[in-house]
C-alpha cells in the first residue's frame, strides 16, 4: 500500500515537472517572436542615447512590454491550442507519445495566462510606463534603482489612493465595518473587477470585429494583384514614372525658381513615389495564375469566413431562445479526448480555429483603422517607447478578452477554463443575448456596405467612368448609362 502511495506521488511530481518544462518552453517561444516583433517595430534612436542611463531604464522597458506582447500571443492561441488538443486526443487517444497532451496542461496554461494578463495589465504596464517618465527622487542619488523606488511609490500611493476609494465607497454603501469591507473588496470586489476589465475588451472587439472584416476585403485587395478588367496597372504605372521623373527634375535642376521649395518634403515625395512605382512593376509582372486565380479566391474566402461567422451568431441566437445549456459558463475539469466540440467533428474544430483566428486579426485590423486608435498604429523603425506600451495595452486588452468573445458568440462550444468563466455577465441570458444580435446586426451591415461600395466602385472603373471630368457619384449615375457605356465599349 505504501509503495502504491509513493508511486502516485512520482507520478504526480513527474507531471508536473512535465508540465512546467513545457510552459516554460512554450513561453520562451512566444517571447523570442515577441522579442523580434518589437525589435522591428522600435525607434533605435531611444537605445543608443548620449545618457547611458536613459537607454537602460528604455531597454528594460522594451523587455516588460516584450514580455506583455508574448502574454498576449499566449492569450490568443489559447483557446486554437485547446480545441486542437482536444482533436489530437480524440484521433490518438492511446498513443505514447500524445500522454503529455491532457486537461491538466490545458487547464494550467489558461491559469498562467489569466494570472499574466491581469498582473501586465494592473502592475506591469503601469510600472513601465511611470518608469519611463520618472527622474528619480530630488536630492537622492541618480541611476536606475532611483527610478525603480520613485515608480514603486508612485504605484504604491496609486494603489493605496483606489482601494482606499474602493473601501469607502463599500463601507458607505453596505454600512459595514472595516474589517468586513475589506473582506468583501478582496472576495468580491476583485473578481467584479476583472469581470468589468473583460466586459471592456468584449466590447471592444464588438465594435472593432464588425468593422475590421469589412476593411479585410479592401486590404487584401491592396495587396493582391487584381484583375486587369477590374484595374489598368499599366497606365497607374505610368503616371506613377511620370511624376517620379518630374520630381527628379526638380530636385536636380538647383535654379532660382525653386529655392522656394522644401527640399525635405520633395526628398520624402520622390522616395513614396518610387516606391509605389517599383511595387506597380512588381504587380504588372504577376503570372495570370496570381492575377486571374488568386485575387478571386482571396476575396470568396474573406466573404466565405464572414458569412460563416454571421450564420453561426445567428444560430447561436436561436439557440440561445430555446436551450439555456447555450450559454456561455465554467468548466473547472477539462474531459479532454472525450468527444468532440463540434458536431461536423475534426473538420468544424479547425474551421473554429480558423474563425477564432480570423476574428482575432479583423478586430486589429479594425481597432487600427479607427479614427481614435490610428495615431497608435507602429511604424517599421520608427516607433516611440510610449507607443509601444500604449499598443502592448491594447493588444492585451484585446486578445485576453478573446475566448470570451468567441464563446459569447458560439464560435466555439469549448466552455471557459479556470476563472475565466467566473465573470459575473456570463450567465445573464439579456447581455448575451444581446451582444450576439448586435454583433450580427453590425457585421451584417458592414458587410453589405462593402461589397455593394465595392461592386459599383469596380463597375464605374470598369466601364471608365472614373474618367469623366465631373465628379460622379454613386446615387448620380443612372444603370442605363452603365449599360450603354459597357455595350458601346463591346461593340
């Protein structure tokens, strides 16, 4: 018996030696690409200053916020990496080599990634940013330890100032004792507050996803080679030569008439243009393979996944009208490899994951293009530390509210692991159930909007409307002058 009792305990200890190696490995990846996605994206000029103590404090800066950005990977492939492990264990499900693979890994790591995300979003970042900015305390010696004990009392004094609010406003509005307020902040308030953090970022991405699928058709347009009935990069290429030689002209004829100029302004000019020409080449040398077969595709597979999407919130909402099971909740033991959580099996777990993933990047792209977040968006080279922690905020923002969004959804039926599913809206039938329908309502509007701009748009420059002197618009031109402008064009 005895021996029995130890045997389980190595077990149990080989486990989790197991488990924490392969957190840390996995953790030691996502930072390394974190690592080089910042490198790419900072302002050198920040790192190489004259005060070798400015480069420091910014250097461990940029380790925080590297640190923040791979606990936002982590949080955006947890919920892909869940749903696949559970396939893998359905398709392998007494293989050796698959026993590390289990629902105490998965649970451990949705933990880790709660516990991260929550200490980067309450101390880490806020610690980074005030680090940044301090100077260190007036008459004490200088040097970074100067800075680290000035931001520790900032935060300090912060974090006593809103608890002490906290506790007040609890004592005033329960008319209870200090002790026990103090005892409710830390077993209620807390949590509450977590759940209002990740209401936050659901509604963030509710108002960011609808808008960032339909902007996916328009960027992926700009990126792929489109058709030749659909755009003349011929004659764009040649305006784009145009220009470019007459602002070489200008730079190299140095008379009278153009000192006037700036210079720097006709630099920069010259260089954009050059660049768009040297691209527009690039494109007017496509294969017909990428130009006639590859545009199409992308665009039906954007549209494929959109719809997919608002077809899955509608059934959701039906569901969630006669099931109450439909909506989303806890589940504190994982029974990985038990069944799947998709009835079309292992192809509708990898179209969730694709989903999950694909909304993931729409709701950047959207937070991006928004007119109060575009000043946020980083440059190659040329982005300031303050920058950096403002995106690593709102990237965290957006990707640890991620699962809760595609569970809310009914994107996925993988019920919330560990305390995320501890939210206090989760189990409200009238805030989910409104969310769903207005997240169908606005994607579906979106989208509309879309391809209706974008079929008329392609229709005006198809038939070369686009060239007539006076500006058209959309409501100004008749159907029967796109006709007889196309049938003349045929003759």
């Amino acid at each position: 018996m005895e021996a029995d009792d130890v045997s389980i305990r190595e077990q149990i200890f080989h486990d989790r030696v197991r488990e924490t190696i392969i957190c840390v490995l996995l953790f030691v990846c996502l930072y390394i690409v974190s690592f080089f996605i910042v490198a790419h994206y900072k302002k050198k000029a920040e790192f190489v200053a004259d005060d070798n103590e400015d480069a420091t404090v910014n250097r461990i800066a940029l380790w925080l916020c590297t640190f923040t950005l791979s606990v936002s990977v982590g949080a955006v492939l947890l919920l892909p990496l869940s749903i696949l492990s559970n396939e893998v264990l359905l398709s392998f499900p007494h293989s050796y080599y698959m026993q590390w693979l289990n629902g105490s890994l998965i649970h451990g790591l949705w933990n880790l990634v709660f516990l991260f995300s929550n200490l980067s979003l309450v101390f880490l970042l806020p610690f980074t940013y005030f680090f940044t900015e301090s100077e260190g305390f007036v008459g004490s010696k200088k040097g970074v330890m100067g800075r680290v004990y000035e931001t520790a009392v900032v935060l300090l004094l912060l974090t006593v100032l809103v608890l002490g609010m906290v506790g007040v406003a609890s004592a005033i509005l329960h008319r209870s004792s200090t002790v026990e307020s103090l005892y409710d902040l830390w077993e209620y308030y807390l949590p509450y507050l977590y759940s209002c953090i990740s209401l936050f970022g659901v509604l963030l991405l509710l108002l960011c996803t609808p808008f960032g699928l339909s902007r996916m058709f328009s960027i992926t347009g700009s990126l792929l080679v489109k058709p030749r009935l659909l755009e003349d990069v011929e004659e764009t290429m040649n305006c784009a030569a145009f220009e470019e030689a007459c602002l070489a002209r200008k730079l190299t004829n140095a008379t009278s008439c153009w000192i006037s100029l700036n210079v720097e302004v006709m630099k920069r000019q010259f260089l954009t243009i050059q660049t768009r020409r040297i691209s527009l080449e690039m494109r007017r040398r496509a294969s017909p393979w990428q130009r006639y077969l590859g545009y199409p595709l992308a665009m039906l597979l954007l549209l494929a996944l959109t719809v997919v999407c608002v077809l899955i919130v509608f059934f959701h909402v039906l569901e969630l009208l006669f099931n109450d099971a439909a909506l989303p909740r806890g589940m504190e033991d994982p029974l990985l490899g038990a069944a799947s959580f998709s009835m079309f099996g292992s192809l509708g777990a990898a179209v969730q994951v694709v989903l999950v993933l694909y909304l993931m990047v729409s709701s950047v792209v959207g937070f991006y293009s928004s007119p109060l977040f575009t000043g946020l968006l980083p440059r190659a080279q040329d982005t300031t530390l303050t920058q950096i922690i403002g995106n690593c905020v709102s990237l965290l923002v957006l990707s640890s509210a991620l699962p809760v969004f595609s569970r809310t959804l009914g994107i996925t039926r993988f019920d919330l692991l560990g305390d995320f599913g501890r939210y206090n809206w989760l189990g409200n039938f009238h805030i989910v159930f409104l969310y769903n329908m207005l997240f169908a309502t606005l994607t579906s509007a979106c989208l509309i909007n879309t391809v209706t701009w974008a079929v008329q748009r392609e229709l005006i420059r198809a038939f070369g409307l686009h060239k007539l002197p006076l500006t058209v618009c959309r409501s100004t031109v008749p159907f029967k002058l796109l006709v007889a402008n196309g049938l003349s064009k045929v003759q």
